[in-house]
C-alpha cells in the first residue's frame, strides 16, 4: 500500500524542479506576444531591405546581377564565400520558425482560456479586417515564399521555366513573363501588405508601447511601412508584362 508521503514526494519534485526562465516566458501570453513582435520586426527588416535590394532590376541586368553576387561575397576574406549570406539565412529561418511556432500556440492558447464558447458565432467587435485575415494571410504568404523559394532561389519544380544560378535578373524576367506567375506575385504581395500592415500596427501593443498618444503615429508607420513594401515589390511584375524591364 501506497504511504502519503510516497505519493507526495513526486509531486513535490516536480514542483522545485527549475525550469529555464525564457522557456516560462515564451510559455505565457504574453511571452509568446513578445516573442511574434520580435521575430516580426526581424522579418519586417528581411522584406524592406529585400524590396530595396530588388530595386537594382530598375538599372540592368548587370547591376542586378552584380548585387546578387554581392551579396555572397559579404564579409570575405574574414567569412568563407556566402558565410554571411548563410548567418542571415540562419537567423531569418529562426525568426519565421519562432514566429509561426510563436502564433500557432498562442491560438491555441487562447482557445483552451476561452471559457464560454461563442454564441450565435463569432461577433467581430474590436478585431478589424486585418486582425480576423492575419491567420489567412500569414498562411498564403507561406506558401507563396516557399513558390518564391522553388522559382528564383532553387529553380525547382512546376514554378520555374528556365533557371540559372547566377543570373537572378533573367531568372525574375523569365519568371514574370509567365501571367499566371506574375498574377501569383501580385496577389500574394496584396495580402502580406495587409499581414504587415496589421503587424507594424500591433507590434508595439506587444511590446507594451500602446500609448493612445501614439496611434497616430503607429497608424502612420504600420500603413507607410506596408504601402512602400505592396508598392514597391508589386511594381517587379507589373515593370515585366508591360515591358518596362525587358
Ligand atoms: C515581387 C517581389 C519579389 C521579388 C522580385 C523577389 C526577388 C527575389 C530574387 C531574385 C531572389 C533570388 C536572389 C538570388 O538568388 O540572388 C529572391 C530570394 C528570396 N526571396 Fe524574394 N522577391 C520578392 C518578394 C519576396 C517576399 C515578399 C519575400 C518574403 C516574404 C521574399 C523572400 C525571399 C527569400 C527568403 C529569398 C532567399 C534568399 C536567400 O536565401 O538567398 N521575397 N527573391
């Protein structure tokens, strides 16, 4: 027969056992919150700078090229080739993982917090269009990157006609002269604006900077941010079928 205190002692082990203070953080709501703001500002980096590196499309091809190639050689001699292309690509896979990971549980998380289900469905009263679409778009976008990926970067599958490693200015022309493909480019860019838009919004509620004062502002930066990115990165397809880059 089993004695009280034979019982206990687990419980009570379990109890004092030490658990890492980040994983208790990333645990919370408000640790994963913090957790999606991060990795968001990272990738709201990664996608502005990448929209103004895709602008050299606007000189030549040699000019594009050339940055292509650039950008393998940063950091040689003290990095090996592509080193610090490789630390970047590390550090983006991380943010995108953390940030999906980081999402996915904290609805999950809710769900399980929510203690009266909804009546009638669901009544949309404070959540915007955006914030009810983040979940749709976010999806989309992932599945439109790995596309991205398959057609410019690994010139795979049903995506790509003809790549060359190397040649990322013929790879985008040849890319975007297919409508299907440009229309594919097109749509998904609308709906990361609205994915960016609402998370260059809702970034700093998370990271506890919700000030009323600053709204205007935040409203400001969220709809500039996301129009410079939609604008610039949908004007790469357009600039193809109407001729303007040939
Ligand atoms: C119309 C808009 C876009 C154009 C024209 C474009 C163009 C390109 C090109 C040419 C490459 C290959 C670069 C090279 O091999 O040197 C590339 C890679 C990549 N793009 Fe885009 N891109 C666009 C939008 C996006 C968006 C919206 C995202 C993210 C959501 C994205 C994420 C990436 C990533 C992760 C890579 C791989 C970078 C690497 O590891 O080398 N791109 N893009």
């Amino acid at each position: 027969m089993l004695t009280g205190s034979r019982v206990a002692q687990p419980l009570r082990q379990r109890r004092i056992r030490p658990r890492f203070w980040l994983l208790d953080f990333y645990g919370s709501a408000i640790g994963k919150k913090a957790v999606m703001a991060v990795t968001g500002l990272l990738l709201l980096g990664f996608v502005l700078t990448h929209m103004l590196g895709n602008l050299h499309m606007y000189q030549d091809a040699e000019h594009m090229n050339h940055y292509g190639e650039y950008l393998r050689t940063i950091g040689e001699p003290i990095l090996p080739h592509t080193g610090f292309l490789w630390i970047m690509r590390g550090g983006l896979i991380l943010a995108f993982a953390l940030h999906i990971h980081s999402a996915a549980t904290l609805t999950l998380l809710n769900r399980e917090s929510r203690a009266v289900g909804y009546k009638g469905g669901r009544t949309y009263v404070a959540a915007n269009y955006a914030a009810r679409t983040m979940r749709w778009s976010g999806i989309i976008v992932g599945a439109y990157l790995l596309f991205h990926l398959m057609d410019l970067t690994w010139g795979v599958g049903v995506a790509t006609s003809s790549y060359t490693r190397g040649t990322p200015y013929e790879n985008l022309v040849a890319s975007f002269q297919r409508e299907p493909v440009a229309a594919v480019y097109i749509v998904a860019n609308l709906l990361l604006g609205i994915h960016i838009y609402h998370g260059a919004w809702s970034l700093f509620q998370s990271l506890g900077w919700a000030n009323p004062r600053f709204n205007d502002w935040r409203r400001m930066f969220a709809i500039g941010f996301a129009a410079l990115v939609v604008v610039g990165n949908v004007s790469f397809p357009i600039a193809v079928m109407t001729g303007i880059v040939e």
